[in-house]
C-alpha cells in the first residue's frame, strides 16, 4: 500500500504554501516483514521583492523496518549459513 499527497495553493501574487505527504504500509506473506513508512513536507515562500523570495521549510520523515528479503544468497545460489 502507499498513498501520495502532494497540494499547492498560491495566496495573491506574493505568497504560496505546499504541502507534500507520503505514508507506505508494506506487508508480506512471511513472519517480520513489516516497512511502514510516512513523510510530511510543508513549506511556504513569500516574494519580498523584485529579486528576494523568502523559503520556509520542513521535512519529517519516519521508516520503520525489519524487512525480510528471504534466503541469502551467494555466488547466485541460496547460501549455506
């Protein structure tokens, strides 16, 4: 599963904000495979001048894992340890 958000919204013609959000909730037929992953990015911009914009942001991002990639493998056949 995964689900992507990404909006902009323009506030008159010197100012704009936007907001980007990400979450993924993997899962597998196997014990311990979980992933679950999640963002969040707001930023906002004002025009101060002819040649000035002023960019604020912020990025949160989280990944909790134990992903299980199956049997190991060496020289293109699963390995014996």
């Amino acid at each position: 599963r995964r689900a992507a958000l990404d909006v902009g919204q323009g506030l008159g013609a010197r100012a704009a904000v936007r907001l980007n959000g990400l979450y993924e909730n993997s899962d597998g037929f196997r014990d311990r495979f979980t992933v679950e992953r999640w963002g969040v990015n707001p930023t906002a911009s004002v025009v101060l001048g002819a040649r000035t914009m002023l960019r604020a942001g912020y990025e949160r991002f989280v990944d909790a894992r134990v992903v299980d990639r199956g049997i190991p493998s060496y020289q293109g056949r699963p390995s014996a340890a």
